[in-house]
C-alpha cells in the first residue's frame, strides 16, 4: 500500500475554497458538503463531493476512514511561528506580571538579545531536538503547515544554524508536518552593533541575504520604534526583493509607526501583529492584497489591546490567524485558545477564523495553491472534530476538539471511533 493512499468517508466537508486568500465578507463563505467521500492518492486529494459521484476505486490501495458525519476541515496553518531558539525566559514572565513592559525588558537585557546569547550558545543538534516536540505538540492540535523563522542568531553564522535546523526538520522522512521557513535576522540589532543599526542593516544586504536565498523564499523584519524604523525596513526588504525574497513583516505592534502602509508599498505576503495599525494602514493593506496575520495570543500575554480584525474585513482585505510561537512574549501555540480568542474578543465568526486558519494563512506563505482548502490537486492535509458542528472550536475555550489529524493522507492521529 503506497503512503500517502486514503478514502474518508461519511465526512461533512468544511473548507474555504481557491488558491489565494479569502478577503472580506468572502472569509465568510465555506463550502459544506454532508455525508462527502474523500480520496487521496500519494498524499494528493484526487476527489471531494458525494460518495454516489465517486468514480470508480480499487478500495484495496488505500486506507479508509469513516467519518461518522463528523466535520472535515482543512489542515490549519500556523504562519507565524519562531519555534527555533535556545534557552527559556519565565523571568520575563514575571517581570511583566510585575508591570514591565516589553521594551523596558529588552532595555534592562531581556527580551530577544537573551534568546540571541542562548541560541549562539545551543548546537544545531539541540535546536533541531527542541523544536521537533514543539512541532509534535501543534500537530495534535490539528496543524499541518508551520513557518519556522530565524532571528534569534543576528550573525551570520547562528542565522544560517537556524535555518539549517528548520530545513533538517522539514526533511525529516518521518516529519508530521510541512515546514516552510522565514529569515529573520532583522529581528532586533544585536549589542555588538548597538548605535549602529545602519551597519547591522549593511551587513544582512552584503552577507546574509545572497548566502540564504537557497535555504529559505521569505524575508521578515521587525519594523517598530527603536528597532528598524521605516527607511531602514523599506532599504533591507527592497534589497530583499530584488534577490528574489517573498516579504513579511513585523509590523506597527508596539507603537502605529507605517509598517502596514510600507508592506502594502513593497507588495508584502503579509504584514503581522498590527495591534496599533492606523485605519490609513488597514486601507492600504486591504488595496494591496497584503494578507493581515493577526496574533492574539501575544496581544493576550502581554494584555496588549487586540489588533482590528474587523476593520480589516470590513475593508475587504485578508485576515489570517497565527500563534506567534517564541520563548519571550507568548510562550504558547495554541490553536484552541487562538480560536477562542479570535471569535470572543476580536469579533471574529467561526467561519471568518476557519477561513483565517486555512487558506488565508497558506496565503501568508505563499503557499495557498497548495495547502489550505480541501479541493482537488491540493494536499492531503485535514483536521478532523470530534462533532459536525464547527461551532465547538470556540466553545470548547482552548480545549483541543480535533481528534484526527491527517497530513500528506497520512493519518497521523485518529480520535474516537
């Protein structure tokens, strides 16, 4: 039986459909198919409708599942991640719990430059190690693709170990999960280079960015206040772009600084974070078509005022989910708690956060003809309920309710039958 082979059957068929991001009032509109069949072949969906139009299969080459009627969703996409690091920070935690504020953590010598001196200290060996529980913990909560980014080295040779690690993870034979991967190294300006930001920006533009571009598509920089301010940020990703780079970016988390307007002017993948977005920023980015990558989880830890999900929508641009995954200010992946907090406190339906989850965080990566909807020529990568009411994402508050996990048509975890 070849890997990868698989009919599921009885299924009630959940998913958003195409190949690029769901803007608007369109993140509303999935497609619902009851007692729908499903077939696979080499991990690649072959067909999706009901069992009486199933055309004819040899049912001994594949695997079968029967669904039950339970809800089929696609696989989710956790776009925002940095699950590579070396050491922990829980005194960060506390200092917040205390009234620091991020900023202030990163001026007494916390924050990302702590990260920075672990993980030049951690071999690749351990990064690899570390990341895969992680990678294993977010596949049980019905992920199927997860971004990876660098940034926690800000010199070339730790930069490089990260995205080394990320690509030795993704190659694994026996990985649950696509990985995709993002160069960060613009993440902050390491103390080496303190007072000289121009410089460190020098230094990714001569060194970093043509010794990458054959271990990753994506470039990311943090644009914020103090950090990399607009000019510096527009000077790295042009440069990035004319290498052949995708773009993404931190952007307007701290303070309402232009990083919406300045991705929307570059043609951006996405733009993450958003929490002090101006309405001028949500306008531009919804013209452009730049996929807004919303991050509650870390606006929750660090009781930040939740970025606008609405008036993006409301605009007609894209919104997608993501956890934000990292050892400082949101020490979490979950997607249950993502959920909730997505539809409790950003006004988000569950329709808008599925579509969110799936085809619009594939289109963060650019990954959206692939992954992301369950339709034919698209991978095999599913999430399945314990129940055919998707309502119980939400209720079910950072509860895990996907029993099945399914990636590339290989079942990966399979709940009650």
């Amino acid at each position: 039986m070849k890997t990868g082979n698989l009919i599921i059957e009885h299924a009630t068929v959940v998913t958003p459909v195409g190949s690029s991001a769901r803007k608007g009032s369109d993140m509303s509109e999935l497609l619902t198919i009851k007692d729908a069949c499903v077939v696979c072949t080499d991990g690649v969906i072959e067909y999706v409708g009901p069992a009486d139009n199933l055309p004819p299969v040899d049912f001994s080459l594949f695997d079968r599942i029967d669904a039950g009627g339970k809800a089929l969703l696609p696989g989710f996409v956790d776009s925002h991640t940095h699950l590579i690091f070396g050491g922990f920070r829980p005194d960060e935690f506390e200092w917040r719990l205390k009234g620091d504020t991020y900023m202030s953590i990163m001026q007494r010598g916390g924050g990302i430059q702590s990260t920075v001196n672990a993980t030049r200290a951690t071999s690749e060996d351990e990064l690899v190690r570390r990341a895969q529980w992680f990678i294993d913990r977010m596949s049980d909560m019905g992920v199927t693709t997860v971004e990876a980014k660098s940034g926690y080295g800000l010199d070339t040779a730790t930069e490089e170990k990260m995205l080394r690690a990320i690509r030795r993870l993704a190659e694994k034979t026996d990985q649950k999960l696509r990985i995709v991967s993002t160069f960060l190294g613009a993440h902050a300006v390491p103390k080496e280079y303190a007072g000289r930001t121009d410089e460190y920006v020098d230094l990714i533009i001569r060194e970093m960015l043509p010794r990458f571009r054959d271990l990753t598509d994506c470039c990311d920089i943090f644009c914020e206040k103090n950090v990399f301010e607009i000019e510096e940020s527009r000077r790295l990703l042009t440069a990035a772009k004319e290498m052949g780079y995708k773009l993404k970016l931190h952007a307007d988390e701290i303070v309402q600084l232009g990083g919406a307007e300045l991705a929307a002017e570059l043609g951006a993948l996405s733009a993450d974070h958003l929490l002090h977005v101006s309405d001028a920023g949500v306008e531009s980015m919804a013209k452009a078509g730049v996929v807004a990558t919303l991050l509650p989880l870390t606006a929750f830890t660090l009781k930040e005022p939740y970025a606008p999900a609405r008036k993006f929508i409301d605009a007609g641009g894209a919104v997608a989910l993501a956890t934000d995954l990292n050892p400082g200010s949101c020490f979490s992946g979950s997607i249950p708690l993502t959920i909730a907090l997505a539809c409790i406190y950003m006004k988000m339906s569950i329709e808008e956060v599925i579509t969110a989850l799936t085809l619009n965080g594939a289109a963060a990566i650019g990954l959206a003809d692939e992954v992301g909807s369950i339709e034919v020529g698209k991978k095999a990568d599913f999430a399945m309920l314990e129940t055919d009411n998707i309502n119980i994402l939400p209720y079910y508050v950072g509860m895990n309710c996907v029993g099945t996990v399914i990636s590339g048509g290989r079942i990966l975890r399979q709940g009650i039958k």
